[in-house]
C-alpha cells in the first residue's frame, strides 16, 4: 500500500489538476487496474467484455499471489 500512496503523491506533484481526486477514489482505480487490467504489448490494458469469454461450467480457476509492489 505504502508503494500505491508513494505514486499519488508523485502524480499530484506532477499533475497538480490530479489532486482534485482523493487517494481512496485514486485507489479504487489503482486496484481495478491491478485485479482485471492485463498486459498487452508492455501496456496495461482493460477490456470489459474479455470476462464474458471466461467462463465454463467447469471451474478451471487457479490462484496465485505475489508481494511485489
């Protein structure tokens, strides 16, 4: 968490129109990148409608974690 709150803090200082947006709202987007985004040709990308085509009557789901920030 402390690395997420890091990157706010260097986007507001950047980007000074940002800090119109609270941390939790800037986390909320953060943690929606990081749980449904996926990588594409070195960019981080969302595609709404790529959870539709992920689905079987047979659970197939596999867990994994990291620590990395």
């Amino acid at each position: 968490m402390k690395g997420i709150k890091k990157d706010w803090t260097t986007i507001c200082k950047e980007i000074p129109f940002f800090e119109q947006f609270e941390f939790k709202d800037y986390l909320g987007v953060k943690l929606i990148m990081l749980s449904r985004g996926f990588n594409f040709q070195e960019q981080k990308l969302l595609a709404p409608y790529q959870d539709m085509f992920n689905h079987s009557l047979k659970p197939n789901a596999e867990k994994r974690y990291s620590f990395e920030d």
